[in-house]
C-alpha cells in the first residue's frame, strides 16, 4: 500500500506534517477574519480534516485509539 511508504518514511512523513501545518496555520489567519458565520464553521472543519490527516500515521499502522 502506497500510503504505508508516506507515514513509514520519516523524511517523507515529516514533510508531509509541515505542509499540513502550514495549510492549518493559513486557514487559522482565515478564521481570524472571517465575519461570516458560515464560511466560519466552514473553515473549522477545514482544520479538523487536516488534524485528521496528520493523524493517518497511526491509523495506517493500526492504532485503535483516536488523539484529539
């Protein structure tokens, strides 16, 4: 399974949580300006899915308990 090799490789994984890290922290800057209630919650559930997508190291590799 190619997603194995991404959350196994360390250079590879590490690269991929900075990038995500990045998108978190932009959309963070969004959330900070955005008057919009809508496009608000939107944006919350923008950085949940990528929490998520940092989590995918774990689920991959089997562990059954989910951080928060």
């Amino acid at each position: 399974m190619e997603i194995k090799r991404l959350v196994n490789d360390k250079v590879l994984w590490d690269s991929f949580c900075e990038v995500v890290d990045e998108y978190i922290a932009f959309t963070h800057k969004q959330l900070e300006q955005m008057p919009d209630p809508t496009d608000f919650h939107r944006l919350q559930g923008e950085v949940k899915a990528y929490r998520k997508l940092k989590q995918l190291r774990d689920k991959v590799n089997g562990e059954t308990r989910e951080k928060k």
